[in-house]
C-alpha cells in the first residue's frame, strides 16, 4: 500500500515519481502538481484519489495522473476546490476514462460541476451507470441542478 498525503508549499513545481509492479492500493490526496510519473502499476487494484486544483494550468498533470492508474479495478474519485467554470478540459483523455469507466457515483453535487459532468459523459464510452446525489441542496438549487443535468 502506498498512501501519499502531499501538502506541497507555495510553489507547485513537484514531480511525483511511483515505479510500484506490486502495487494494489493505491492513495492520493492532494494538490495536483506540476508532474506525473507512474509507472508500472499492472497490480493495482483499488485506489483513492482526492485532488484539487489550484490552478486550471495543471489539468494535463491531472491527466497523467489518471493515465498511470489506468488498470486499476476500483477508483473513487474526490475532485475538490476546482473552478470548473474557469478549466478548459479539453486535454488529452486518459484510455481508462474512454474505455473502462463503467460507473460514475457523484456525492453532494454542486451547480458549479456541471462541466465535469459533461466532461465524463462526453468521454467515457462505455459507461453504463451515473449516480448523482442533490442530498445537501435545498429545493431551488435542486430545482437548478436538475435542469442543468438534463
């Protein structure tokens, strides 16, 4: 197991380095930095992610990221402190995204997601479940949230 809680300060100029063939679980939890290398990781079978973005300029490091956990069997997936409405994501798409996401589950959706939704729904091919949960929202902002998803 390797779990990676990586605080980095002021500047983002870090490159993270795995070469694990062993690997099964995987966690991150952390800004996105400026670099990726992940390598041999054919083993991994679950991992935890939990990023935010400091800044939009970042989103292919994120791709790389995502790119070097692509065999893995179970992903969650935690996205926060993101301005989407600020991103391009119009990068290059991870394999894993396009080709082995089957199931997406968002917990306490916000309005401001909404380009990350369209992001996965443009993208992944091959999925078959999206879960979306408004619990925290009051009436008008689920009101909003729906129209927005449909």
């Amino acid at each position: 197991m390797i779990k990676i809680l990586f605080f980095p300060d002021g500047d983002f100029n870090y490159v993270v380095v795995i070469n694990a063939p062993n690997l099964v679980y995987f966690r991150y939890d952390s800004v996105i930095v400026e670099g990726y290398s992940l390598s041999n990781m054919k083993s991994l079978e679950k991992a935890d992610i939990c990023i935010w973005f400091d800044s939009s300029k970042y989103e292919t490091s994120a791709t790389h990221l995502f790119q070097g956990i692509c065999n893995v069997r179970s992903l969650s997936l935690w996205i926060d402190k993101m301005n989407v409405a600020g991103t391009r994501w119009n990068m290059d798409v991870p394999s894993c995204l396009s080709f082995h996401l089957k199931e997406i589950e968002i917990l306490d959706y916000a309005t401001h997601m909404i380009e990350i939704v369209r992001y996965f729904l443009d993208n992944a091919m091959v999925l078959k479940k999206l879960m979306i949960r408004l619990d925290a929202m009051n009436g008008t902002h689920e009101s909003k949230a729906c129209n927005q998803l449909l």
